[in-house]
C-alpha cells in the first residue's frame, strides 16, 4: 500500500489535487443555481434538458480536467527554473519523468473537453478558450504581474462559467474573479517571487480588474434589462450577506495567518489554500441566502468532503515521505 502511495504522490504533488474540489464547487453552482432560478436565468438547452447527476458528472471531469491540466502545464513550464529553486518537486526530484507530466497535461486537456461535451458546444469553445488563457498565463503572464494577475482572475471567472455563459446574475463570478486576483497578488508578494509586484503592476492590475468588472455588470445589466438591472429581481435583496461576512472573516484569517508565520513561503501557502476553500464556501453562501436549500445541501456537501480529502491528502503525503522513526 505504502509503495502505492509513494508512486502517486508525485502525481497529485503536481495537480495540486487537493484544492481541486473548489473549481468543482464553482461549476456547480452555476448549473443548480441556474435550474433553480427557472427561466429567471438564461441558459443553453442541456442545462434544461439534461439529466441533473449527468450535468453534475460532466462539469465535475470539465473542472477537475482544467485545474490539473493549469497545474501540471504550470510545473512542465517551469521545469528549468524549479531546478534552481524548488529541487523537491516531483519533475525536478526525478520522481516524475517529464515525459508522464506532458501525458498527464494532454490527456487531463482531453478530459476537459470531454466533461464539457456534456455541457453544450458553448461549454467546450469556452474550455479551450480558459485552456489558451492558462496557456498564456504560465509561458508570461505569471512573469508580467500587471497582466498576469487580471488573467489569473478572469481564468477563474471562465472557468467557473463554463455551464452557463448566459448567467443573468453575474455577482458570484465577479467574487470569485475579484477574490483570485487579491489571492494571487498576496501569495505572490508573500512568497517573495519574482518578478516583485510593482506599484506601477498594483495601479495597472486594479485598472484591468475594473475594466473586465465593467464588462462583467454592463453583460448582466444588459441580459436583467427590465428585470431588476445589475441585482435582478429574482434574487433576494439579502442574498450577499452570508458572502460578505465570508469576505470580511477571509481577510481576518488572512491578517491572522500573515501575523503568526510572517511574509514568506509558509504563509503564502496557507493563503492559497485557504483562498481555494473559500471559493466553495462562496458558492454555498450564495445558494444559502437565496434560499436554495437543497442545492445549498449538495455544494455543502462536496466542500465538506472535498476539505476532509485535503487534510487527510496532506497528512498522508506527510507520512509517506517523512515516516515516523524512532528515537535511539
């Protein structure tokens, strides 16, 4: 079993698997909040016609396939430099050929296209289309911090529509748009990467973000016209309360995290995996305080067990490579 565990922890190391669950939880709740809002919310026809655990199964393979292909690219690129820098991960350590790592980014694409299939034709152009921005972003966006953190956030924005490009209610992606790029900007200041985040690339990342978040609100305006505008009628007037208190308790947790372990790689880490866990909790937020409550039951459940994986994931990875010995 150990040996099992040993030949698959390279693997899951470079997908980051065990954040996944919230690129999950976000394409989720696009399609239950969409067919519990009825005909309030524009939609492509198999989101109607199409059985709910299929829609389900589909965008899960879509999610999963997108965030490890991002994962396994971004280590594929970044091979050289990790050399250098990061000599334990799997590729640089030897115990992943390059070769199994190009596989895994091929076929996990595949994958991608193929749970979106389910989707509708609008689901697979816009797959290919988040996969060429994740493309972008880690051959130079990463390394151009006042692009790379505005297409790091549309990326999640993308990505979490794949479903649904016709969202009326576009609020819930422009938090999770807005809450990736902060994500990224501060773990990328935390870890000391480079190149440093400049005020020049602050200024011009906060000028893109409130471009892409005009062209966010003018598209749902445009779609909710007559119905309400930018907070559509359809939508409880305090549905954002549960979303706010999970912003202001993330930048506490934030402040928290930074304050016991200092700037650098440490606190960097945690913030991106909380960062991640907290994209799930918006999702259940939202359908929360719309009053979705069997659908809040289903993305509830799947944070749950997807942060009860994380931490068991990383315990055993904790294991495996560092066995417990005895003191002579």
């Amino acid at each position: 079993m150990r040996q099992t565990l040993l030949r698959l922890a390279p693997v899951l190391h470079l997908t980051r698997v065990t954040t996944a669950f919230a690129a999950v939880a976000n394409v989720w709740f696009i399609i239950l909040w969409t067919r519990a809002s009825g005909k309030n919310e524009g939609a492509p026809p198999n989101l109607w016609e199409s059985p709910l655990w299929l829609l389900l199964l589909g965008a899960a393979v879509n999610a999963l396939g997108l965030f490890t292909f991002a994962a396994a690219l971004n280590d594929v690129l970044d091979q050289r430099r990790d050399r250098m820098l990061h000599p334990e991960r799997p590729i640089p350590s030897g115990r992943l050929s390059v070769d199994w790592a190009i596989a895994l980014v091929v076929g996990t694409f595949m994958a991608a296209v193929l749970g979106a299939t389910v989707l509708g034709m609008d689901a697979v152009v816009l797959t290919i289309l988040v996969a060429a921005a994740v493309l972008f972003f880690n051959a130079a966006g990463k390394f151009i911090p006042a692009i790379g953190l505005v297409v790091l956030g549309l990326i999640y924005a993308g990505q979490m529509v794949i479903p649904n490009l016709r969202l009326v209610f576009v609020w819930p992606v422009w938090l999770v748009m807005t809450h990736s790029l902060i994500v990224g900007g501060l773990t990328h200041v935390l870890a000391r990467k480079v190149p440093v985040v400049s005020r020049r690339a602050i200024i011009m990342s906060v000028v893109g973000w409130a471009f892409w978040t005009a062209v966010m609100l003018y598209a749902g305006w445009l779609r909710a016209r007559g119905r309400g505008g930018l907070w559509p009628d359809f939508v409880r007037p305090d549905a954002a309360i549960w979303p706010v208190l999970l912003v202001i308790a993330f930048a506490v947790t934030t402040w928290r995290k930074v304050r016991v372990h200092g700037p650098g790689a440490r606190a960097s880490e945690k913030i991106g995996r909380y960062g991640a866990l907290w994209q799930a909790l918006y999702a259940c937020a939202w359908l929360l305080g719309q009053r979705y409550y069997a659908e809040f039951l289903i993305v509830g459940t799947l944070t749950a067990v997807g942060f009860l994986g994380m931490t068991v994931l990383r315990e055993v990875y904790g294991l495996i490579e560092r066995p417990p010995g005895y003191r002579r």
